[in-house]
C-alpha cells in the first residue's frame, strides 16, 4: 500500500476488472513485456500470459466446455496450472482444483461431486501417477469426459496438454471474446472443497468478485508490488497460493515464481539465484531456514515481504527475520476458504508481540466479532466463536443448502468454529480450532475424514485421531485403532497403509493400537485424554 493511501480508497478489484479475465486482458495492458511467470528456463510476460490463457480458453470451447461446466485441475505449481484456471474461466468455467497429496479415491470422490467434465493433471510430481490412481479408484466417473496430462507421460485415454490446446484451432477469436463478456462479477469462479468438521468434503462456491476484492485487497494491506519477485510456495489448489498468490499477483504486476515442494534447502537457493522480494508461508519455513546448517543472511537479504500464520509464530523468529534478514514488512493473517481464503491480517508497522500474537484485524468490507454460546457478542478479550460478515462470505456450498444454512446465519453472519478474542482495537487472536481440527505443515487435517478413511481397513474396528505438537510441521496426527475381532495389525504395518491411502499430511505419523477407546457416558470418544496419551507417548 503506497504512502498516505487510506484503506478506504483502496482499488476494488470486483468493481476495476469484474472476472478474472478482464484482469487478465488489464495486465496485459499495463505491464506488457513485464515478467508474469518465471518456471525454470520458462518465462511469461504478462503479454505472453494473456495469448496463453485465450489459446486455452479456446481449447475448452473446441472441447465442448459451456459457461458454468466445472473443470477440475490436480497439479503442482508450475506455469501451466496459472494458464489452464485462467483459460477455463475465460471460457466461462468454474475451477476445481485438487490437493496434489490425494489419492486416487480422494481426487474421485471430488470429481464425482463436482461433475467436473474435464481433469488437467501431471504425471511423475513426487513420484505418483496420477491417472493410474483414479483409475485404481474403480469410482464411476460419468461426467469425466477427458484427462489432459499438462506434464509428463501421456498413456491411455489422455491426451497431452498441446494436443489439447490444439482442439481450439478452430474457434475463432471472436466466440472467446464473446464468452468473457458474457462472464458477470457473480458467476461463479471456483468450487474449492474442504472437509469441514463432517467428513465428506463440501464445495465452497466463489464469485470473480469475491475473488477479485479479497485478492487485490491481500495484495494492497500487504504492499505488494510490480517490482515483487514473489516465490509462491503455497500450493496453487490452495486459496491462498491460488488468490494471493496468482491473482493478486496480476492485480499488483508482480512476477511469480511457482515453488511445487516444500524443501527449505530449494526454497533458500531460489531465494538466492532470484532475488526473492516476497515469501508467505506457515512458520515452519522461516523456523526451519533461520535454524539451518546453511543459513546466510547475505543469501536471503532480499526478502522484503513475509506473510505467515496457520500455526504459532514465535516473537523471536519475528525479531530474526527482522533483525538478521533485515525484511521490512512481517505479516500475520487468518482466513478460511469459506470467506475466500481472506478475513483479517496484520498490517505494515505493528510490533512485533502483535504480529506473534494476533492475526490482525478485519479486512475492508469485512466485519469480524466474537460470541459467547448464547449468541451475544463477546467483551474484549473474551473467548468466543468467531464469527464474520462481508463480501468474501462465500455463496454456499456446492448443492447442500441444508449444511449451508447451518453454516451462515440469515443476517450473512458465518460461523467459522473456530474460538478466539479479540481486544479494543479488534485484533483477533485464535484461541482454539475447529473442534478436533489440526494443521499439519500448513494444511488442515479433518479428523472426522481421516478416521473414515482408517475404518476402510479390515483390521481396524475404531479410529480415533488427535493432533499432536511437533517442532517441525507444527502438529502431527497420532491414531488409536481397536482391531477387529481375531487381528493383531502392526502399528507400522498400519502406517504405510495410511500413507498410501490416503494425502501424507492426513496420514498419521503413529499408530497406537488399544483394546477400547475411552469415552463419555453418552458414548463420545473422549479426545482430550487421547491427546495427552498421545503427547506423552511421542516424547
């Protein structure tokens, strides 16, 4: 944010551009040969970013692609993921994207869901074939009506990412102009599913003008700018690798530099070879590079701006990167998808015990307050739920009215359960997550989802799953299992199961096998016992 521009005369990015490819078309326009992407030995301008995304967006017209079809996209960060969302909405469609660490039958279970009607997936990231785990899945897939491989083999019934842009030869410039003006500021521009505190993953349902107004604004408390070098770790199918990290980036002009893996060692020598002015990320990172055998300041002394949250942040890593790295705007945040990633943040010029302690205040055009059971409001520095309003509240979720109302009250109020305070100057800080919720090197972990996916083992009768502190990721899963009658499962025997079922971050890193789970009179696992089982057996 420039100097002496007021949050009340920030640009609205729903009301400068309305979709996201007029943002596309605008920074085209203003930043020209300005770099856009940067991936390895390729480089986009912004020029040559907007021909990509209208050769794409052709593709999905020649491949029968109709306003509001969703498209589903399960890829790392790399300059294609950028070029296919952006193409997808141009032609009028509504992005799904997919966590990269799913499985087979996680990735199904979301396609089938959406009825996404095309996958753009990579093969060989870490190792895993990704179209020969949906098909393993053996999960009817009706809708799905073709897989595009944007990197690696091609095999089967996919076909290859310039075979596909291929299929838009035909259509004439003018058919995809005339779907970006057909797109409005409220049709609907991603379905980003989370599992909630219920299991089975919901579709959250966003707006180009939600996401346009919270990314810009992101992007404006923060003072990102044209001349940022912004290395986007945060994983793309996340909200905020995807909103502020790509979008915000083009409403700012900033050059983006997709990360696809969370290595520290990587992270510090990109750092280095391209002088990165700009890093977000859970605190682990910055903990993990401040500590490590390889730390130099001078190598990194061109971070500028750091954005973090998701777990604890130590006031002295604050002071460290301050003092040792020299950054000059270190920024707390808090936000859940179903407000479009975005809620409140820090801003530049709090001290240090604010930013450790809190997640900032409110965003523009965004309410935040505190209650008690009762529904009344909280007095400072009372614990209650968090509650929010605004315009970045999301639609629903996707064909489930009734978990939709439970969710957002009439009024538009929304209920994030999570618990926290906020003091006089409407600071908030979190107190405690989402019932059993725990986040895992920046991820959130849903016991509910994963103790349903544990029972689909035939060893296991009872699951229940507790987060635990742990110095690097920030908490881990621990899972006590009851056998089934007449087997004696190995715990690590159960670990590599886990670990190929299921996203490594839900897996969980122990397993305790007990012969009953301790619960209440009326029969609810008691998980505060469990946690403190679990704590004392991992130390």
């Amino acid at each position: 944010m420039g100097a002496g521009v007021s949050e009340a005369d920030l640009i609205r990015g729903d009301l400068e551009w309305g979709t996201t490819p007029m943002l596309v078309r605008s920074a085209a326009q203003t930043y020209g040969d300005h770099p856009a992407i940067v991936d390895a030995d390729i480089t986009l301008s912004y020029a040559e970013l907007h021909q990509k995304v209208a050769e794409a967006a052709r593709a999905f017209i020649g491949a029968g692609i109709e306003p509001g079809d969703r498209v589903a996209i399960w890829a790392p960060n790399i300059w294609e993921w950028p070029v296919a969302a952006l193409g997808l909405h141009s032609a009028g469609a509504v992005l799904v994207p997919l966590n990269t660490r799913y499985k087979g039958t996680e990735a199904a279970y979301i396609l089938s869901a959406s009825r996404a009607r095309i996958l753009l997936t990579v093969e060989g990231f870490l190792g895993n074939d990704y179209v020969s785990m949906l098909r393993a899945a053996e999960v009817d897939l009706a809708h799905l009506e073709r897989i595009v491989v944007l990197r690696g083999d091609v095999s089967g019934e996919a076909m290859s990412f310039d075979e596909f842009v291929a299929l838009g030869a035909d259509i004439a410039q003018d058919a995809a102009e005339e779907r970006v003006a057909a797109l409005r500021p409220d049709d609907l521009c991603d379905l980003l599913f989370t599992s909630g505190t219920t299991g089975a993953p919901k579709g959250v349902m966003c707006t180009h003008a939600q996401t346009l107004r919270a990314s810009c604004d992101w992007g404006s408390v923060g003072g990102l700018r044209s001349d940022d070098r912004y290395l986007v770790v945060n994983p793309f199918f996340h909200s905020f690798g995807y909103k502020a990290g790509i979008i915000a980036s083009l409403c700012k002009g900033a050059t983006i530099y997709p990360e696809p893996v969370f290595d520290v060692p990587r992270i510090m020598a990109a750092i280095e070879r391209h002088r990165i002015t700009t890093l977000p990320g859970p605190p682990t990172i910055y903990q993990t590079m401040l500590n490590h055998p390889d730390f130099d300041p001078a190598r990194l002394s061109s971070l500028r701006l750091i954005v973090t949250g998701a777990a604890a942040v130590p006031v002295q890593m604050i002071q460290a990167l301050r003092d040792q790295l020299g950054v000059e705007t270190i920024l707390t945040a808090y936000g859940l998808t179903e407000v479009t990633g975005f809620a409140s943040s820090c801003r530049p010029g709090d001290d240090p015990e604010t930013i450790s302690n809190f997640s900032g205040r409110a965003y523009p055009g965004v309410e935040l307050e505190t209650r008690r059971d009762d529904g009344t409001r909280c007095d400072p520095m009372e614990p209650g739920e968090i509650m929010v309003r605004g315009y970045n509240v999301t639609q629903g979720y996707f064909e489930d009215p009734a978990k939709t109302a439970e969710t957002i009250e009439p009024d538009g109020w929304l209920h994030t359960g999570d618990i926290g305070v906020m003091d006089e100057r409407g600071y908030l800080r979190i107190t405690d997550r989402k019932k059993d919720m725990f986040i895992v090197g920046g991820f959130n972990v849903y016991p509910v989802e994963v103790e349903g996916l544990l029972l689909d083992h035939r060893d296991i009768a009872q699951a229940a799953v507790v987060g635990v502190p742990d110095d690097r990721m920030g908490e881990v899963g621990v899972a006590f299992v009851v056998p089934t009658v007449g087997t004696a499962p190995d715990p690590e025997g159960l670990r590599a199961w886990a670990r190929e079922h299921m996203a490594n971050f839900k897996a969980p890193v122990r397993f305790i096998v007990v012969d009953a789970l301790p619960t209440n009179p009326s029969g609810k696992v008691l998980k505060y016992e469990l946690r403190d089982r679990a704590a004392a057996e991992m130390n």
